[in-house]
C-alpha cells in the first residue's frame, strides 16, 4: 500500500524558498559578519583534508601563519558538508551558500515534522513559515552569515522530536534516532548546542511530568523511560565525543579568557525590552548598551502567535489538555529566554562561568525563534483537522513570507578570489590582532604580525622554519596543512625553530626517528635540536592520547548503533556495550587538567621561559641607569668540574616546565635525558633524571663579576625590556647581535616596538654601554630562606589598553618545596579590592576582571603553616617582600 504523499509540504517549501532565493544570485556577501571567516574556515578545513586528515583538527594559515586548533574548539559539521559539495566541483564561496540552502530548507522540514505530531497539515506548515522567517533566523544567514550556527537551526525541531517520541515510546529505534539528531547538534555548534540544552532539558522534564504512566503499570513505564533515556543520552555523549572530549580537555592549552573578554565580553551585550518590538532592521555589530546596529526583534508573526496563544489559555475551560499544558510550557520558556537576555541576568551569567562561552546573550534568540511556531497554531486545538481553514492559513504564511522580505536581502558583493585562499585570514587578523589571533598558554605575548605574513601577501613559498643557533642551511622541502617537511644541512648541532605554535600532537622525525621538540620564544613555537650533518626533518599533527581516544568512543559507539540496529539479538548485550562505553567516557574525563586554581597548576607559559628566566646565569636588564665598576677577579684554586644528576618523582600538578624552573634547569635538557617526545609525555608518579648546570672550574676572586657581566660572559641568552625610546638597532649596537637574529628569536616581523616589551637577546657577546644596569641580585636577609623576589613585568608606572593581555612575571629565587608559594599581592591605589594569589612558578596572566583600574603589586614567598576551613592559607615569611610597583590597565 502506497504511503499517502503530503501536498501540504510541496506548498511550504515553495512559500519558504523566498528566504534562500538571494543565495542563488551570483557573487557573495562579503560585509557580512562573519562571511570571511566562513569562506576561509571552508579553505583551511579543505588544505587539511587534502593534506590527508579525515577529521581535520590544525588550521595552518591562522595566527599570522603560525597555526591553531581551530577544528578542536570549533565543531566541523557544517565544514564537512561544505568540503563535499567543493569535492564536487562548487567553488568555497558557492559550496558556502549552498550548505545555508539546505540549512534553510532543512530547518522548514524539521519544523513542520514536529509540528505535524500536534497539529493538522495546514497548522504546521504555518508553524514552518514562522519558524523559517523568524528575524533572528534570517539575521544569522544574511547579516551574521554564520554558517554553522544557522544549520544548528535545522537540528532543533528534530531534536526535540525524537526526544518526545522517544519518551512516548521508549524503543530502541526512537533512542538511536534521539543521539543520532542532538550528536549531529553538538557537532555543528557547540555554543548552539549549549544554549539549547537548556531548552531540551526543561522540555524532557515537562515531557516526563506529562506523560507519566498511570495504573498499576506506572513504575515500569518510567523505568523504561528513564532507562531507554539513558541509553541515548550516554549514545550522544558517544557519537560527538571525537569533539567535546578534545575541546574540554585540551582548551587548557589554549588562551580561552581572549574568547570572553573585550569585544566578547557578555556584559557588553545584553538585550533591552524595547528592542524586542523594535522593526529596526541593520547590518552592522552589536555594541554595548542600546548602542547597537543590528535588530534584536522577535518579529510580527511569532508576537502574534504568542498572543493568540495567550487568548487560547484564557478560553481553554479544558486545562488538562495537552495541547493547554504545551502551550503554557512554551510561553513559559519563551519568557524566561527574554530574561536571560536581558541585563537583568546578569546574576546567572556569574554564577555559571561556562556561560561566558556563549559571548553574546542574544544568541538566545534562537530559542525564542523556536517557541512562537510552537504557539502558532492556536486555532487547531479545536479544530485538529482544519482542512476547511487550509486556505487561511496559507494566506497568513504568504503574509509572513511578504512582511519579511526585506529581511532576505543581503549586502551583496562581488566574489572575492582572495578571500577564499590562504592568505584571506592573514588578512581578517591584521585588521583588529586582538580579538581575531590565537594564541596559546605557552605564548607570553599574542602575536602582532608574524615574518610569514609578507610571504602570505605576495604569494611567495612560506618560509616555516629557520635556523635560530647553529651553523647550517635549510631548504623547504613540503608544506601541508597538518606537515611540514625540511632539509637542513650544518656544520654543527643546530637549533631548528618552525614558526608554528606547539600544540600537543605535534611530533617531529629526523630520518624518520622520532625527536624531541619543545616551545620556545615569546610565542611558543615548536623548536628541535639536530645534529650536525644532512638531515630531513618532518613535523606531523597528529592525534594526542585525549584526540585517540575520543576518536575510539565515537567509533565503538558507532558500531554499538550498527549492532543494535541490524542484529535484534544484539539488544540483550546492549547493557555491557553501554557500560563499557560509560568506562571509556569516565576514563576520558580523568584524564582532565586537574585543579585549575593557580597554585595547583603552574602555567604552561613558563615554559618558554624555563631557558631565559629560571638558569642562574641569566640576568634581565633594563637601561634605566649606569652600570657599576667592577674590579678584575683574582683567580684562585679551582674546583674538579662534576656533573650534577638528580632522580625526581612527577607530582600530579606538575608540567616540564616548573620542574626546569625549580631545578633550574632548561625543558630540552629534560627531555632529551629521559629520551620523552614531547613535554606532555610527563605523567604523575614517573621518575625522571634532572641533569642539572654542571658545575665548572670558577676563581675563587676577591671581586665578582656584576649581574650584566655574568649575563652576558657567556652564550645563554638575556631577557631585554624594551623603554622609552628604544629602538631595535640601537639595542642589536648595543649587544653587537644583527638586528634579524633579535627579530628571529622573538618572532618578529618588523621592528615596531613598545614599551615593557621583553626581547630575547639570543647570545651576547660584549658587555653592553654604559647606559644599562642590571637588575639586582640580592642575598637572602638573615633568618630568611631566600632572597626578595626581583619584578619584572610591567614596569612600574605603565599604562595598558583594555584589550592589552598582561603576563605578570618576577625573577625565580630558587626550588622551592611542596609547601613554598610566591604570593602575589594585589591591590588597588585607592585600597578598595585586594587579592593574594598562591603561586608556583613565577607568573601570572592577569585576568579581565582587573581592568578599568591602577593595580598596585609585589611579591613575598611565604611556607604554607596552615590551611583554613573556608581554603584560606597561613604561612611564615620566607623571603622579604619585593618593591612595590603600580601600573594602569584601561
């Protein structure tokens, strides 16, 4: 017997077509928010798929060229389907608009099928019109061009669809169905699929209340409910975990606070009443306060469905009807949206920190969106057949489809052949560095521009790699979205520096031998050591322990899927299969971070400045006066050089990078003495060699050498802090260093400087003129253990912009014990808000919520005596208190 075809959609589909009709005009809308970055995102995710990455994670051509994991925190389906239509011959900009057709077309489908499990034909077709002509539907597509958020929308319908079937009947082809469409969800928008949970999660509880069973049989129907609910909630958790395992477990690597701050800041973008009803429509950005030129409207159709709604509420006499207890879940919800928007929440977007992740509250127009058609068939609870009201009802959704017309035009311009290659990003992020670079928690600074970026404009071969000490050449050899390939040719052991960002899953092979490689420099960027000789050097992404093993669940849970589906039997082993998939995901989780308070996890940062900051040879100086006179050093006996090997468990807060700064050691030398690949490779418990400085032969002198002398006595490089006129070949005269060997060392592009800038000064060979002083180094006051702390960074009585991200950074005074902390103090000038912070390793990312303020800080080390019910510490002096110093951050 032939299924019965349905006309009613024929006709939806024709009314919605007006919304994507503009999508088929040639050329493209480049003013679009965020259409540059949709058509290089589709670029990038292209080279990594060619370059042989079946789930893409590494975006080669951001950051200045130096690289990010956009695809680990950025969910890829939309991407994937744009990948497939390029394959199939559509350029970016075209395989672009044609994933927001089906988007547009997938989101009127999904909402008339909901709609049809309550309404007649004609009433869900109008419930897809509205749903499909909702402003903040068509803002996302044509003043946003936000591709993967404007497919989410295709996935809410069905998503509470299955879930609702699902809790009707609970039966193993509803729950497949159900992790099937939210995994889909979360792996299209993460932020999408965070801001409907909230949605779904109420709905599911309402539906559970709603359809409770009753009888004698009451206890076993929920308790397959609940069971079958279960099952495919752990199946999604499953089937998107190749995503969310990597993006919560590894965004430690990666500074997340530039996501949230500044321009992203929630704060900044709370909606107001009247701009719910405002017919205002504009292509520009959301501002701050009313000072906004984009429309925040709910939109004429979905108003007057809520308000039909709330008649049929006040006429219904039948107030056990499900179709009463929908409609007031909706406007329930549709209300309590509209709150959380607006500035008036500002209380729950502080208690619940995830929640800034969201960047803007009115993304949750999407969820208001998805409420009016819900409401919009008010009529049809009387009358569940309509047919007769058919022709009325097609006349409301002509009305709809005709009042939003001019919602469905964007700003066109013509195709831009830049804008979808590689060199479209290196674009984007010159325009604003701040909110637009990545950058990572081994990086001390974000990066301004990068010596790739000439190479990217002028379409020259990218030069990725450099010799940074040593005596060789390189040539390049292959460049690939996840790979880079050299060869280098030296005289000596040479240093080899990529300027990509380390990231782990970054390995490199010389001859095809695995080699340690470790992130050095002021952003971080992978570095290996090679032996003298001809050599080839490759440098391959690939997937870390936490990316493996997410990738494995999502495999196991889709065989679990398969199996449940084809093989009935399959059904009665399904309980060992969910439990081991459990196991995995509980495993996965533990392999987190850890505590994230500061003094339980020393920041990665260091790490890149074990090498210049934690060996006692190395003094940062600053030309803020004259240096002192020395005499000449008397020589006397002299000791037998030994080395120095120490045996040291892991702790489990420990990185590589604090072990080198309390053993004063460099992260290269461990790496290499216990033959690790990578720093991550450390794990707690492990014994590992610590090959401390060796001990050389020293005069024993009636005068010493000064700080700079001893800086600069040997090849160990020195940190440099830029002042007040200082140029860089006045400072490269100063060291006798070319001026390129300064801007290799510290990554830059041009010979822009700013104040309290730190340079690395790789090798000095004289002593510096007279107009520097080194920093004083002091003895550890009597009784005390050590010596003051010595500030670095910022100089006293600087001044930062708001969007400036500022690294606190003081000299190490030595190891110290599990119970030793530096203790940063902070205050404001007018003494209204203090901080004590517990620290391990000397350094500090100063967090947002500082700004607008002039900070008062210093430092003391201080063993911990006692810890307090509420977490407060007590702790007895051991080092006198740093100078104070002050600075301003706008």
């Amino acid at each position: 017997m032939s299924r019965k075809r349905d006309p009613t959609i024929v006709v939806t589909l024709a009314i919605a077509a007006f919304a994507w009709l503009p999508l088929v005009t040639p050329g493209y809308f480049m003013q679009a928010h965020d259409a540059p970055h949709s058509l290089f995102f589709l670029e990038a995710f292209d080279e990594a798929i060619r370059g042989g990455a079946w789930w893409p994670a590494w975006g080669p051509n951001f950051a200045f060229g130096y690289g990010y994991p956009l695809w680990i925190f950025y969910a890829p389906l939309a991407y994937f389907m744009g990948e497939g239509l390029h394959v199939l011959g559509a350029n970016i900009a075209s395989a672009i608009k044609l994933v927001d057709i089906f988007a547009t077309v997938g989101a009127t489908l999904s909402m008339y099928a909901w709609a049809r499990q309550h309404f007649s034909r004609s009433a869900a077709a109008f419930a897809a019109i509205v749903y499909t002509y909702a402003p903040y539907h068509l803002l996302d597509l044509y003043v946003r061009s936000a591709v993967a958020e404007y497919l989410a929308f295709a996935w809410f319908p069905l998503v509470l669809w299955r879930w609702e079937a699902l809790l009707q009947t609970p039966t193993r082809r509803n729950a497949t169905a159900a992790a099937l469409v939210t995994a889909a969800l979360i792996l299209t928008h993460q932020g999408a699929a965070f801001i409907f949970a909230l949605l779904l999660g109420g709905y599911l509880l309402f539906l559970l209340f709603r359809l409770r069973p009753s009888g004698a049989e009451s206890r076993i129907g929920f308790s397959r409910q609940l069971a079958y609910g279960t099952v495919a909630g752990i199946l999604t958790l499953g089937l998107s975990a190749i995503f969310w395992l990597p993006m919560l477990l590894e965004q430690r690597y990666i500074v997340v606070e530039q996501w949230t701050s500044v321009a992203y800041n929630y704060e900044k973008h709370f909606v107001f009443l009247n701009q719910f009803f405002s017919p205002f429509w504009g292509y520009g950005y959301s501002g701050e306060g009313l000072a906004d030129d984009m429309s925040f409207q709910l939109g004429l159709m979905p108003v007057v469905a809520a308000v039909v709604a709330l008649i049929y509420l006040r006429r219904d006499r039948s107030k056990r009807t499900d179709r009463f207890a929908n409609t007031l879940f909706f406007l329930a919800a549709s209300a309590i949206t509209l709150a959380l928007m607006s500035p008036l929440s500002t209380p729950f977007w502080t208690a619940l920190p995830i929640a800034a992740l969201v960047q803007f509250p009115w993304r949750l127009l999407a969820l208001s969106a998805e409420s009016p058609p819900a409401l919009a068939p008010g009529r049809d609870a009387a009358r569940p057949t309509m047919d007769h009201g058919s022709a009325f009802a097609y006349l409301f959704m002509l009305a709809t489809a005709v009042a939003s017309f001019n919602y469905t035009l964007p700003q066109y311009t013509e195709r831009s052949i830049t804008g979808e290659s590689a060199r479209a990003a290196v674009d984007f992020e010159l325009v604003s560095y701040r909110d637009r670079t990545g950058y990572m928690t081994w990086s001390t600074v974000q990066p301004q521009s990068s010596p790739l970026v000439a190479e990217y404009q002028s379409g020259a071969p990218l030069t990725k790699a450099f010799v940074l000490r040593g005596d060789a050449t390189l040539s390049a050899a292959q460049h690939g979205g996840e790979s880079e390939r050299v060869h280098v040719r030296g005289q000596t052991p040479t240093t080899v520096q990529f300027r990509t960002y380390y990231f782990p899953g970054w390995h490199a092979y010389i001859d095809e031998q695995p080699a340690a490689v470790y992130p050095s420099g002021p952003y971080g960027l992978i570095t290996l050591e090679a032996p003298a000789g001809e050599h080839d050097i490759r440098l391959r992404f690939e997937d870390s322990n936490v990316r493996a093993l997410a990738k494995w669940i999502t495999i196991l849970t889709l065989l679990l899927i398969v199996g449940w589906a084809v093989w009935p039997k399959f059904s009665r082993k399904l309980a060992t299969g969910v439990s081991m998939l459990c196991l995995l995901l509980l495993c996965a989780c533990s392999i987190g971070p850890g505590e994230s308070t500061p003094e339980a996890t020393p920041t990665v940062t260091q790490i890149a400045q074990a090498q210049v900051t934690a060996a006692p040879p190395v003094a940062s100086v600053a030309p803020t006066g004259t240096a002192a006179p020395t005499q000449t050093p008397t020589a006397g006996p002299t000791p037998t050089p030994r080395p120095i090997i120490v045996q040291y468990t892991v702790q489990p807060n420990d990185t590589l990078g604090s072990i080198a700064l309390k053993f004063g050691t460099s992260v290269d030398a461990i790496l290499r003495a216990n033959n690790l690949p990578r720093p991550e490779a450390l794990r707690a418990g492990q014994t590992i060699i610590i090959p401390l400085p060796t001990l050389t032969p020293t005069p024993s002198a009636t005068a010493t050498l000064n700080a700079t002398q001893a800086a600069i006595a040997g090849p160990t490089p020195v940190i440099y802090i830029v002042q007040s006129g200082d140029v860089l070949s006045a400072i490269a005269a100063r060291y006798n260093i070319p001026v390129d060997e300064i801007m290799r060392a510290n990554g830059l592009s041009d010979t822009l400087l700013h104040v309290g800038q730190q340079l690395v000064i790789p090798a000095p060979t004289v002593t510096p003129t007279p107009t520097t002083t080194a920093l004083p180094t002091s003895t550890p006051t009597q009784g005390l253990a050590f010596s003051a702390p010595t500030l670095l960074f910022p100089p006293d009585g600087a001044s930062y912009s708001s969007g400036d991200t500022l690294v606190m950074n003081w000299t190490a005074v030595g190891a110290l014990n599990e119970d030793q902390y530096y203790v940063l103090r902070l205050r404001t000038l007018d003494g209204t808000r203090t901080e004590s912070i517990w620290l391990k390793t000397p350094s500090y990312r100063l967090p947002p919520n500082w700004h607008d303020t002039t900070i008062v800080w210093d430092v003391i080390v201080l063993d911990v005596t006692q810890v307090n019910t509420d977490g407060t510490r007590e702790g007895k002096i051991e080092s006198p208190f740093s100078e104070a110093r002050q600075f301003t951050w706008q």
